[in-house]
C-alpha cells in the first residue's frame, strides 16, 4: 500500500503543478489582451494544462471514491447489499477503463509526427494523457473493490 500512498501524493502533486500553471496561463492570456504584446501561445498551452490537470484528478477522485452520484434509492437498501451494489459499479467502471486503454493507446498514436500549431508539442503526448487517465482509473477502481468488501475504508476517507 505504500506504493498507492506514493502514486497517489504524485498525482495530488501533478495536479496543483498543472492546475496552478493553469491559473497562471489563463492569467498571462487576460494581461496580453490588454497590452501590446501577444501571446498567441497561452490558448493552446491552457488546453494542454487543462487536460493533462484533468488526468492528474480524475483518478484522485475515483481512489477518494467522490465521484458525483444519485443514491437516493441506495439509503434504502441493507448495507450488505450496498456495499456490494458499490463493488458492481466499481467493476464496471474498472472494467470499461481497462476496456478503453488499448482503444486510446491507438487514439495515441495517431499524434505521431504531428505538433500543435503554436507551441510545437508532438499530439502524441497531449493525446497520451487519455490512456493514462484510463489505466489510472482501472486502477483505482479495482483497489476501490478490494477496500469495499473488505469493508476498510469508508467514502471519502483514506488511511
């Protein structure tokens, strides 16, 4: 577990990295539109940022199980049921990401040899970010199966 621990204090790194680049982006945009230089470059890295800031988070998410969810019918369930009703939706989840890997590895490499317009990055490493936000996600879902029937952890809570 103390790999988890790790991968997952990477990501919450990654992810104030790219989000506050984010905010700091957005706010060199704004500054140009005002002054006499241009920063053509700042509308593409900020969609860069906001993708790869997105594939940090969403499996932080998916490990703190704080996905939005309708349960309003669930509260009236046992909780053994519930319990294994979550198990279910975790595997789907899990199941269609490990699904999708192979299907965005493809997606992937259809950037190669191509670079954006402005800044000159190969798509193949903004298109990347797909792939790995899906194993990332199979990942923690499948570890979200394994803490809810065993009962471990409860939602929104890690150790």
């Amino acid at each position: 577990m103390k790999a988890v621990n790790v991968l997952s204090r990477l990501l919450k790194l990654l992810t104030i990295v790219t989000f506050t680049a984010l905010v700091i982006v957005v706010l060199i945009q704004i500054i140009g539109r005002y002054s006499p230089f241009s920063f053509v470059w700042t509308e593409e890295l900020s969609r860069f940022l906001f993708i790869y800031a997105i594939a940090f988070s969403a499996p932080i998410a998916m490990e703190k199980r704080e996905y939005v969810r309708v349960d309003l019918f669930l509260n009236f369930l046992p909780g053994k049921f519930r319990k294994y009703y979550d198990a279910v939706v975790y595997f789907i989840i899990g199941s269609f990401s490990v699904f999708l890997i192979s299907h965005s590895y493809d997606f992937a490499l259809l950037g190669r040899n191509q670079s954006s317009a402005t800044l000159a990055i190969e798509m193949y490493y903004i298109n990347l970010s797909m792939m790995m936000t899906f194993v990332l996600l199979s990942f923690y879902s499948f570890l979200n199966i394994y803490a809810v029937v065993k009962g471990s952890q409860k939602e929104g809570v890690q150790p």
